[in-house]
C-alpha cells in the first residue's frame, strides 16, 4: 500500500498548499465572495487526509512485509485461496436503484413518492445484506446450496485445490 | 506590405478593438500566436512524420525498437513549456492590470441596468434611455435602447443586473462584464472611434436572450455635450418611441419606467 | 508473416491447470441478465450502450439547434424549445455520455482485465450504479414531458435563473435530480474502482506495471470523489432555494447568486478532466499497442496526469473571469500551468509512435484524430485562460468551439477505443473498410461545424442565442457550421451502423487481434466468468507481450 498511500497523501499536501496560498491571496486582494472556494479546498484536502491515512494505516500494518500485488516477483501461486464472494447476479441493486429514483421523484412530484422508495430503498438493503451472509469457513467447490445465496459464486486462484 | 510583415501585424484573425484596450488585446494575441503556431506546427509535424515514416508497410518484419524513456529530452520539454506560459503570463499580468482598472475621476459614469430582456441606461442627471429588442424581429434595429458615450473620454459604467444574470458585450470594445445581482461590477472604456455599435447580452437569461440588444453610439465630445445639455433631467428616452418623456426622478427610481414592457424586473 | 494476421500462441495456456475455480450455478440469459448481472463485463456494456443512445440523443438536438441557426431569423423551432435544446444536449452529452462511457463503460469492462482481478471489489454495488446512471438519465428526458418543458437555463443552470420564479415546473427539478442521480453514480463508481485497483491486482501487478488507462481512470476517481460531492451540495441547496424558500442564491434574501458560480464550477472543471483524462488513457493504449511499443515515458506520464489531475482543482473561477469578482493573476497562472503536463503526454505519445511499427488501422486513425484535433483545442485553450483575452470572447462561439474541440478530440479517441476494444468484448472485429469511411466523414464533418466557429466568436456571436441579426456578418459561417452538423451525423451513423452489423457477422477476432500488450488480451474474446483461466507472469507493464515476444522483453520493471 505504499505507493498508494503516497499518491493520496501527495494530492492532499498539493491541496493544502493551494488552500493555503488561495487563502493568502483572496485575504490580500480577493473578493469576500471567494471564501466559498476556500471552504471547498478545504473540504478537499481534508476528504484526502481521511482516505490517506486510512491507506498509511493499512501499509504501516503489514510491517513491511508487501502483499503479493505489491511484490516484483510474485507468481500467481503467491495469490492463491479465496479471494472474495463476487455474486454472479443479484435483484437487490436494481431494487434499490428504483427505490433512490422514486426518492428523486420525490423531490420533483411530491412527499407521497419517498413512500415507494423509502419500502424500496430500506427492503433492498436487508435482502442486500443478507445475500452475502456466509460463513468465514466456506471452502469453494463446496455444494453452493449451503452457501447464503443459491448463486454465489467465490472466485480464488486454486493452484493449490486439490479437489 | 512585405508579407511577413503584414502577417505579423494581424491578430491571429483576431478583429480589432476600438478602444484605448485594444493595444493590450492585441499584444496577447500576438504573442499566444507567436508561441502557439510554431508549437502547433512542430507537434503536428513531428506527428505526420512519425506516421509516414514508421508505418508498418505490408510484408514488412522489422522489429520496431523498445525504447521507454529518454531523460534529458522529457526534461527539456517539460521546462521549455514551463518557460513559455511563465512569458505569457507575465505580460497577461500587466495588460490585467490596465485593462481592469478603475479610474477615480471619469469623464463620464452611467449606470447600465440588465433585466429580461432589455437595456436601461440612466446618467448622472437621473436621464433614462431604455428598451427592449422586437420579440418578433431580430433583424429589426429600430427600437433597440441606445447607450450614448463621448470618445476620447473615460467613461465609467456600472452595471446591474435587476433579475438573473447577463453580460454587457459590445464585439468592438473586446470586452464583457457580467450583471449578477449581488456584486457591483463597474468598469471603464475609452473609445477612440466614434461611431454606432451592437450591443447584446451574452448570459443565458430567459426566453428572450437573443433578443436583448442594445446599440452603443460614440460621438465626439463636443456633440456629446451638445446632446447632453438637451436631456432633462430625470426624463426618459424610449427606444421606438419617438420624443423625450418627462419623468419624476422618484418614480424613475422606483423602477416606473418599466409599465409597458413585457417583464417587469423582479426585485 | 505478419504477427497480426495469427492467432499468437500463448506459452502459458493449453496444458497447464486451470487457475480459477469456479462454483457454477444458474446462469441468466437476455433481459434478466441485464437486469441482475453484477459481472463488470455486462455493467460495462450495459454503460457503454446507454451512453450511446445518449449521445445519439444529444446529436438529434444538436441537428436542430444548427437547423435553427443555419439562417438568420430562423423560426425552425420556438425560442423556450431551443433552450431546451442546448440545455439538455450539453447535459446529456457531459453527465450521460462522454464521462460514463469511458470511465464507466470501458473503465468497468477493462480495469478488472488490465489488473489481472476476476471481478470489481464490490459488484453488486456496482450494478447499482448503472441503475442509479440510467435513472438520472430517464429523469433528465421526463422534463420534455412536462407542460413547462425540460431545463432551459444552459447546462450549468446559472442562478438566480434557476430559482423558482424564473425556471418554474418540474423540468428544473428533473435536472436538478436527474444530475443528482448520475453523479451519485459516478462517485459510488469511482469508490469501487479505487478499492479494486488497491486491493485485487493479480500477483505482481504492483502499481507501476499497471496500463497507463488504469491509471488515468484512477486518477479520474480521485477527481470524481472530490468534484461531484461539491455538485450534489450545490443542487441541493438550488432546491431548497426552489421547494423550501431558501436563500442561498437569491440577492433578496442576502444570499449570494454569484455562490452558485463558485461551487459549481469548483465541479464543473475537475468534470471536464474527468472526462479528457480517460480518453488520454484510450488514445495511450492504443497508440503503444498499434505501434507495438512500449509507452514512451511511463513514469512522465503518469506523473503528469496527476499534475493535470491536482492542478485541475485549481483552476475553476477561470470560467468566471468576466464575473469581476474572482482573483484573476491566481486563476491564470494555474490554468496556463496545466498546459505544461499536457504538452509533455504530447510528447510522450510522439515517442511512442516513433521508430515504431505504425498499424494504421480505424483504431489507430481515430487516436490520430484524437491528436489533431485536441492539439487544436489545447491551443485555444491556452487563448481562454488568459483574462484578457477571454474577456474579448468569453460566452461567444469561440468558447464552444474551443471545448467542442477538446471533447471531440477525446471523443474521438474513444471511437479509437470502440474499435480497439469491442472484438475483446464481442469475439468480432468492426468492419475496417466502414470505420475508415466513418472516421473521414467524423473528421471532415467536425472541422467544418467547428472550425468557422472560432471565427464566428472573434466576430462577436454569443453562444445560446437562437437566432441572429442577418446583418452582422454571421450568415455564411452559421450555414457552413450547419452542413457540417449534418456531414459529421453522417459519420457517427456510420460507425454506429458498423457496430450493429459488426457485433454478429465481423471478422472472429481471437484472444489478441491487435498483438496487445496489457492483460486484457491474456483471455479468450469475450472473457469467460471472473476473467482468467491462466495468467502470464508479470514482471513489467506489459506482461502478454513478454510472453508473445520474449526477444523484445520490456526492459524497466522486469
């Protein structure tokens, strides 16, 4: 995560010291209209140093020891077991996805469409939820109708699978 | 005129300005151009030759070389650019500073009122010349508001925007300054040639944006003079509509003007 | 023997096991699988398809609002309907189209393949954000639907114009959602390919060996994250300066008009970077690949694309320059200095091409209009940012045929893209003999719509203005800007035409038609579920090319 964590937090010091100098400048010569960009920059470096430390956090955890992505010479062995659930298909996000655009038509046509959406939006979010309920102890190639959803799918690398 | 010559003293295709600015605006274009055309012939150039040169002919085996990284060639052309906008921005900087700056004492100052979709000029002496375009005709001339101004004078104008935003555009002048409520916009022109020029708005602002026009007409100092001691104070000159109203400097401030047009500023 | 002609064979395929173990189950076909699937590969084509018919949309209106100025005095359609015209055309062709397509249509489809992961971080997340996209992009449309129209204000609603009493009915607030909806999208899009580029590249993908585009779409996010928050901000308090009797923009109740400028703008121009940077990315990889080198400069370019990204944050009151209220010494530095990283991405694609082995396929011809026509574009660019000189022609057509060079030009490379990218996601190759007509008639059509345009502004045309004075000397150039809308519809037609016909009866393309570089052409055309059957070793930016060329090894990185 190094390299990672370097870019964000460079982004972040590059906008402080254009906060910074903006600030300066508008004090010195600039409109009182202008304060607005100051408070965005500030925002900005602010959502950076957030996302940045998080990064540094993460690279600072594994003590140097570099992940497989990380090292020159890995081969594919060194990323192998599971990897992540990646289900193959889902009704949720589109059911939520409706439930954010009924909400929006609320904002146009009227309080009584944020009902639809408000049903929609909160139901989405518990089957959501509770598709990518699994075990931790799951292997992959198991029988999938025990898995939480009968269409999970694990991707791994399984070059040491033996069955 | 030697050619080259004559090449070097256009603007780039630029139209010339008929105002003391109009030095400053063209030396940026100058110099944009002298900068840009080369810049823009050698990439160009080194484009259509890299694409003749090494494309890959039919039957051809050639192995093309792998080379990732040249040091000295990728400084040089990140610092040369670097050079040549600080160049440019340093004369921007100063012809900035002409351009926007305000003068204390103008010879002249009115007040130029934007509202949708017509032009309200109102001079020292509470005198209004206002109007609208025809709705129904662009190319009708007759009835646009007319901003008279004296050349070879600083004439400072202030502008206000009595609803949404627009912009003060005059082509000739090379220059435009937005109307947005809230902020007092004044600047100034001096206009070295007299003579009648279009004026329109240039910030979307309704239904009727292309249709508010207005024309600028210069004359010499002394006919400005002689124009101006014959408009009462606080009268109103209408475009379209022949003669000079008498008007009460009190109901022109509260805006009475406006019955008879169309949109009545709002606020 | 020309390499391009065969099917190359891969040392690392055929005989060895099966890296990826795949549960198998169910799996959908037709409208359900474009519904539910979460597979990055069909979110991407589902992006790719609705962005298009965006686009198509946007150029009808287009037609028309140059059908209505091709005379002066025009009464082809009423004053209301052409705002509505530029207002929604320039809406759909930045929130709909030229953004999602690349970054969210080619961005999901390629990032996942280019870094060696079977799938997005989050998938289902990721569905979700087309379906929020295609939602923003329904409302946005409703507005016609409506007694007062749809929006009508310029596709960056200037307040107080937008507040209640100017814009009023619901065409106002389809805007307002319908932006809300797309950038929503963008941003939860953007979260999903940030984590998948830091947490699921494949063994040995370290950062600096991943493709230029993955790193320009990284990039993209960045500015994504920190642009469309600044804009939902924005929208909401317009709305609750038109449902709520707010006053954040209107003069009377002490609020600021000129507030509404700065914040969207603070978007707006991060948005247009979002928009160029990803092309840049296309244009990289296909010039690397049909020159059959590696990128010139790697490490400089990818530096200069967060220069351009940072610098891009800088930089938005240059569009307010004639407002008189910002700091303009301040505003035009920063902008002239973003013209310094993209010259050096010039440059480095110059290297690339040179003493290569130049493939001028349709591919190759669109990245060289790309080249052209954004160099152009860059140029005018570097007029505007100086105060001065946009105070001449700030808001005329010299402005709009400014961007429409810059966007065209990017757009252009990602037609190059389609043509570079669509036989890996179909099996078949687009027709060359079609894309070539296409991209003449693209190319010819555009420089004759846009080019007189720069003079039309020098000559004092305002922009969004739907109809002119016949005497100001505008009518011949309006006609030629005119024919040349109807030439460049020709062209997309054409291209279009070639990808219907191309995506069942083209040419077999094979794993890797274009002796490709990057990892997306490691796997079959189309890619199979969660990518990869096998994976070459990575030891360089290019791994399928050491693979295929062990005696041209990429030499930084290995």
């Amino acid at each position: 995560m190094k390299v990672e964590s370097r870019t964000v937090l460079g982004a972040f010091s590059f906008l402080v010291i254009l906060a910074v100098v903006y600030w300066v400048l508008v004090a010195l010569h600039g409109s009182s209209t202008e304060r607005s960009g100051i408070a965005m920059l500030v925002f900005s470096f602010s959502a950076y140093a957030l996302l940045g430390t998080y990064l540094l956090a993460q690279y600072l955890r594994r003590h140097g020891i570099p992940r497989a992505e990380d090292r020159f010479d890995a081969t594919q062995e060194d990323g192998a077991g599971v990897i992540d659930y990646f289900p193959a298909t889902s009704i949720w996000p589109v059911a939520m996805g409706l439930g954010m655009v009924f909400g929006a038509c609320a904002l146009v046509w009227g309080l009584w469409y944020l009902a639809i959406g408000v049903v929609l939006f909160f139901g989405a979010v518990f089957g959501w939820v509770t598709e990518s309920d699994y075990t931790e102890d799951v292997l992959p190639g198991s029988d999938p109708d025990e898995l939480g959803s009968s269409h999970g799918d694990y991707a791994s690398t399984g070059a040491h699978q033996d069955h | 005129m030697h050619p080259l010559t004559g090449l070097l003293a256009t603007n780039f295709g630029s139209p010339s300005g008929v105002t003391t600015q109009d030095h400053y605006v063209r030396e940026l274009w100058r110099l944009s151009g002298y900068f840009s055309v080369p810049i823009g012939l050698i990439v160009l150039g080194l484009i259509t030759f890299a694409i003749v040169r090494y494309r890959h002919r039919p039957g051809e085996d050639r192995k093309p070389s792998q080379f990732q990284y040249h040091i000295p060639l990728e400084a040089t052309y990140t610092i040369i650019p670097l050079v040549i906008v600080a160049v440019i921005f340093g004369v921007m900087y100063n012809a900035e500073n002409h351009v926007t700056k305000v003068s204390a004492k103008p010879s002249v100052a009115i007040t130029v009122d934007g509202f949708q979709w017509g032009w309200r000029f109102v001079y020292h002496n509470g005198h209004v010349q206002i109007g609208t375009g025809d709705y129904n005709d662009i190319n009708n001339n007759n009835d646009l508001p007319v901003l008279v101004m004296p050349s070879n004078e600083t004439v400072q104008l202030h502008v206000v925007s009595l609803d949404v935003v627009h912009t003060f555009y005059v082509k000739e002048f090379l220059f435009n300054r937005d109307l947005i409520p809230g902020i007092n916009n004044t600047f100034d022109v001096n206009v070295t040639k007299p003579g009648l020029y279009p004026g329109q708005c240039n910030n979307i602002c309704g239904e009727y944006h292309a249709y508010m026009r207005f024309l600028v007409d210069v004359m010499t100092p002394t006919q400005y003079a002689a124009w101006y001691a014959n408009q009462p104070a606080c009268s109103v000159t209408t475009a379209g509509v022949p003669g000079t109203q008498k008007g009460s400097c009190s109901a022109i401030n509260a805006g009475a003007d406006f019955t008879g047009y169309t949109q009545a500023p709002k606020g | 023997m020309t390499i391009l002609e065969e099917r190359p064979q891969l040392p690392f395929e055929a005989h060895e096991p099966s890296l990826m173990e795949i549960v198998p189950g169910p799996r959908p076909r037709g409208i359900v699988k474009f519904v539910t699937s979460t597979d990055h590969k069909q979110i991407g084509l589902n992006y790719l398809f609705t962005a298009l018919t965006g686009f198509l949309l946007a150029g009808l209106m287009a037609l028309v609002m140059r059908t209505q100025l091709i005379v002066p005095n025009n009464h082809f359609v009423t004053e209301n309907v052409y705002n509505e015209m530029f207002t929604i055309h320039g809406t759909i062709m930045l929130f709909v189209f030229a953004g999602p397509f690349a970054f969210a249509g080619f961005g999901n489809y390629m990032i996942p393949l280019m870094i060696g992961a079977p799938d997005m971080a989050f998938p289902r997340f990721n569905n979700l954000s087309y379906w929020l996209y295609l939602g923003g992009f329904s409302l946005l449309l409703a507005g016609f639907l409506t007694n007062n129209g749809a929006a009508q204000f310029g596709w960056f609603g200037y307040a107080p114009l937008t507040e209640a009493i100017h814009s009023p009915g619901p065409g106002a607030d389809l805007w307002i959602v319908g932006i809300g909806l797309t950038g929503l999208s963008g941003i939860f899009t953007a979260v999903n390919i940030i984590t998948t580029v830091f947490t699921l590249r494949a063994p040995g993908m370290v950062m600096f060996r991943m493709p230029i585009f993955v790193w320009n779409i990284l990039v993209t996010m960045f500015l994504i994250l920190l642009a469309f928050p600044v804009l939902t901000a924005a929208m909401a308090l317009l709305w609750i300066d038109r449902h709520l009797g707010g006053g954040f923009y209107d003069a009377s109740k002490g609020g600021q008009p000129i507030l509404w400028q700065n914040l969207f703008w603070f978007f707006g121009h991060p948005e247009v970077y979002i928009i160029a940077v990803p092309y840049f990315g296309v244009a990289t990889e296909i010039i690397s690949t049909m020159s059959r080198k590696p990128v010139f400069g790697y490490k400089g370019m990818i530096a200069a694309t967060l220069s351009i990204g940072a610098l891009s944050m800088g930089v938005w009151a240059h569009h307010m320059y004639t407002t008189g209220a910002v700091l303009l010494p301040f505003f035009a530095a920063m902008s002239l200095l973003i013209a310094v990283p993209t010259g050096i991405k010039f440059f480095n694609w110059i290297g690339t091409m040179w003493r290569g082995t130049i493939v001028l396929n349709t591919a190759m011809l669109f990245c060289l209009g790309f080249l052209a026509i954004f160099l152009f574009g860059g140029i005018t660019g570097v007029i505007l940012a100086q105060p001065v000189l946009d105070f001449q022609v700030h808001n005329t057509y010299f402005v709009v045929a400014h961007f429409h060079y810059v966007l065209i030009g990017a757009v252009m490379a990602g037609f190059g893209g389609l043509y570079y990218w669509l036989p890996k996601m179909t099996g078949r190759k687009l027709s060359e003999k079609w894309g070539k007509l296409g991209f003449a008639l693209l190319f010819i059509g555009f420089n004759l719509t846009f080019f007189p345009q720069h003079d039309l502004g020098l000559r004092g045309m305002p922009r969004r203005i739907e109809t002119y004075n016949a005497g100001m000397g505008w009518n011949f150039l309006n006609e030629l800007s005119s024919i040349g809308a109807y030439i460049t519809a020709l062209g997309v037609l054409v291209n279009v035409w070639n990808i219907f016909t191309s995506w069942r009866n083209g040419e077999i393309a094979g794993d890797n038609p274009w002796d490709g570089q990057t990892l997306e052409w490691a796997c079959s055309s189309p890619p199979p579920d969660h990518n990869f059957e096998a994976l070459p070793p990575i030891r360089s930016e290019r791994p399928v090319w050491d693979a295929n060329h062990p005696d041209m090894l990429t030499k930084v990185g290995h």
